[in-house]
C-alpha cells in the first residue's frame, strides 16, 4: 500500500537508480507535476499497477519532459534577449507542442502592414496630461480619446490608435500618457 519511486540520481549512472518511498523524497514540486500528468495522459487518471506504467502513459512522461526542456531553452533565450523589467515565462498544459517556430520576440515597436508613420513635429505644452487629454494633450490633439486610464491600463476598445505622448511633449517619463514606450515592466507568462 505505500507508494514507492524510481529515482534517476543525477550525475550517477542508471545502476544506481533506486526505489524510494515518498517519505524519502524532498521534491514536492516534481512529485506534484508528476501526478498533475498522471491524470492528463492518454487515457488517464493514470495509476500505476503492479507492472508500473502503462507504454502509453510512459511515452507521454518522457515527451512531456522533452516539451518542458525545450520551452525551458525558449523562456532562457527570451530572458537574454529581453531589454525590460519583467521576466517571461513560458508555459503549455494544452498538449506537447514545444515553442513555436514562427513566433519573434520583439522589444520595440513594429508598425503593422498598411500603416505609415510620420515624424512627429510637435508635441503637447501639458502640466498634467491625465486632467488635460481632452484638448490640448495628445490623443486630443489629434481628435482621439485618452487611451489610458489612472492605473495606465488601456480603456479604449481594440482596433482604435493610441496616441502617446512624445519627446517633443512638454510633460516628464512618468506622464501616464507614456506606457507602451515604457515597454513590459511587470512579468509575462506565454
């Protein structure tokens, strides 16, 4: 009735692989994702019988840890490569695809197809671009609504520009009409 574990110690060779019982395990974290796959594989709740795993649920295991790798490769080359704050996860409960192959990671800004940008030449005079939006800052500048709202969360419904304030604006870096080019500075979870 106890529940035993075949251990692959690290840096030993598979003869000194042992069976251990889960009072000997220090791993909780690996124990737990061990049994949160268990119930996704094909044809699970998986429990293993008396001759361990079924071959099915085996082969699941093994790609499932080979998926996990190679988006743990992925999240530590988009760690690298990143120019802001916040940290990226990546992470796939959903099935065994690994890291797409058409996915770029960009930290700047890219204009969609069809758009053409214009130098900006001016900029607005606020003192308080939050209580002035409505005429004479940015977005009103250009007849278009505050994209922001107190907590720099967007309020404007998708598809509509956002107008941000620039380096010929008056205001300072922390202006909360200032958000995108503040780039990510909280953690992202792919």
């Amino acid at each position: 009735g106890e529940e035993f574990y075949l251990v692959k110690w690290r840096g030993y060779p598979d003869s000194a692989n042992s069976w251990e019982p889960r009072k000997n395990l220090r791993c909780r974290g690996l124990l737990k994702q061990l049994h949160q796959d268990l119930a996704r594989a094909p044809g699970g709740p998986v429990r293993p019988g008396p001759r361990g795993l079924p071959p099915r649920a085996s082969a699941f295991l093994v790609q499932k840890a080979e998926q996990r790798r190679a988006l743990r490769r992925w999240e530590q080359h988009l760690n690298n490569t990143r120019s802001h704050r916040g940290r990226i996860a990546v992470e796939n409960e959903v099935d065994l695809h690994g890291p797409p192959r058409d996915f770029v990671y960009i930290n700047e800004y890219k204009v969609g197809a069809g758009i053409q940008l214009t130098p900006v030449a001016v900029g607005c005079e606020c003192s308080d671009c939050m209580a002035e939006a409505a005429g004479g800052c940015c977005p009103g500048a250009s007849h278009n609504k505050f994209a922001y709202n107190e907590a720099g969360l967007v309020r404007i419904r998708a598809g509509l520009p956002i107008y941000e304030c620039n380096s010929r604006c008056r205001c300072g870096s922390e202006c909360p009409n200032r958000v995108v080019q503040k780039g990510i500075r909280y953690d992202l979870c792919i």
